[in-house]
C-alpha cells in the first residue's frame, strides 16, 4: 500500500508529491505521511473546502503535517476552492495558516 512505496521513496531519496481532492484522502494517509521521512510537497494548497472553515479536519491535519514535518507546501491553483474568483480573497486565511505552520521556508510556488 500506501506506507511501501513511500518506503521505497525514502530508500531512494525521492521527493513524494501528494494531490487530494477531499480531506478524507488527507486524513486516511495522514498517519503514513506524517511518519515518512522523504520530502513531501502537498499540492494545491491541500485543496480547503472554503464552506467548511478552517477548523475543518482535513485542513486541520495539514497543518499539523506542515508543523511537524519536512512537508512542503505548494501555495498553488487558488482558483480551485475560492468561491469569489479572481484575487481569491476568500482564500487568505488559509494561505496565512500555511505560511505559518509550514514557514516561508517550505512554502513554493
């Protein structure tokens, strides 16, 4: 399953890219990311339902991910959970969680 081949990610020194389309995915995987040691970049800001708020669980274990671990995330596809389109200014209190549970350090473009 899941935990081999993020072994074997780790056995070759990859970098593992995760993409969700619903924090179920994230919180059925959240155990097995959150122990493998290779990089992990998290796509499309872990996609927030908007309508759920932040304290959504989901969005919750990203941020717990992105405290406690080497994960990386991308600050990409706004366009894909605002519900107010362009500039996304419903999206910016996700964004500043990100910024601060993951660092600028390990957030990308």
């Amino acid at each position: 399953g899941g935990a081999r081949l993020l072994s074997l990610a780790e056995e070759r020194g990859l970098i593992v890219q995760v993409h969700y389309h619903d924090e179920a995915h994230l919180l059925e995987a959240h155990d097995i990311l959150k122990a493998c040691q290779a990089p992990i970049v998290i796509d499309h800001c872990g996609r927030p339902v908007l309508d759920r708020g932040i304290n959504q669980a989901g969005f919750q274990a990203l941020l717990e991910l992105g405290r406690s671990h080497n994960a990386i995330i991308k600050l990409s596809a706004l366009f894909r959970c605002s519900r107010q389109g362009w500039p996304y200014l419903d999206t910016d209190r996700y964004v500043e969680k990100l910024i601060d549970a993951f660092s600028v350090e390990r957030c990308i473009w």
